[in-house]
C-alpha cells in the first residue's frame, strides 16, 4: 500500500518526512497563489512495508 500527498505548503515537509515520507520530486512554479507569486510542491509518498494484499 502507497499513501501519497502533495503539500502545498513547504513548511510542512519536515512534519511528513519525520512520519516516514519520501520525497519523489517537485513540479515547479506549478501552483499560481493569488498574490501572483508561483509556487512548487513536493509530491512525497509513504510505502507501507508491512502491507499484505491477501
């Protein structure tokens, strides 16, 4: 099982990597805030090392 996120705050990536995710690249300048300025989030995931689908 994977959970993935894609924050859009960088503030909150040490939270997430302290609870076990991954950072799996970033997408620059992808969102547009309203102030005009752009901003890149971290897609990040969290694989499940124990999960059994039977």
């Amino acid at each position: 099982m994977e959970v993935h996120i894609i924050p859009a705050s960088h503030n909150i990536y040490n939270f997430y990597t302290s609870l076990g995710f991954i950072d799996e690249g970033r997408h620059e300048n992808k969102i547009l805030n309203s102030d005009l300025t752009l901003e890149t989030p971290i897609h990040m995931a969290w694989i499940n090392p124990q999960f059994n689908p039977v």
